[in-house]
C-alpha cells in the first residue's frame, strides 16, 4: 500500500517555517513547525506519526538539496 503526503508552506520568518500538510493536497488537516537552525520539527497538534515524519523528512531533504525552505512538495512510498 502507498502512502502519500502533500505540504505546502504557509509562513517564514527568521526563525521557524510553518507547514500545512495531508493526504489531500486540496484540504490539508494538519500543521508543523520547522526550526529554521536546527530543522528539527514539531506537529502543533502533537501527533508525531507517519505523515509527520513523511512530510517534516522530505522538508528537510528538499531544503538541503535546493539550499531553501520549499513552497510545497510531497512524498510518496
């Protein structure tokens, strides 16, 4: 079975980049924090499930090899 998370960026500042992210990438349910110097994340609804780690992983692998916080992006296994 595939798993499949859309994100998309909804805020930057100095510090944090905030995520929205799902399974649909018309009506994303869920929000996370990215910590801009360490890039480590937290789910503001405190979930820390597959999804998360799918959409908070992939963030951080977009971010490394583009060398920016991505617009959006998804990840699929």
């Amino acid at each position: 079975m595939a798993a499949l998370v859309y994100f998309r960026k909804i805020s930057e500042d100095a510090e944090l980049v905030r995520y929205e992210f799902g399974d649909d990438p018309d009506s994303f349910s869920r929000h996370l924090t990215m910590d801009k110097e360490s890039r480590t994340s937290s789910a503001d609804d405190g979930r820390t499930d597959y999804s998360f780690l799918k959409a908070s992983r992939k963030i951080n692998a977009m971010r490394e090899e583009r060398g920016q916080w991505p617009d959006r992006g998804m990840s699929v296994s």
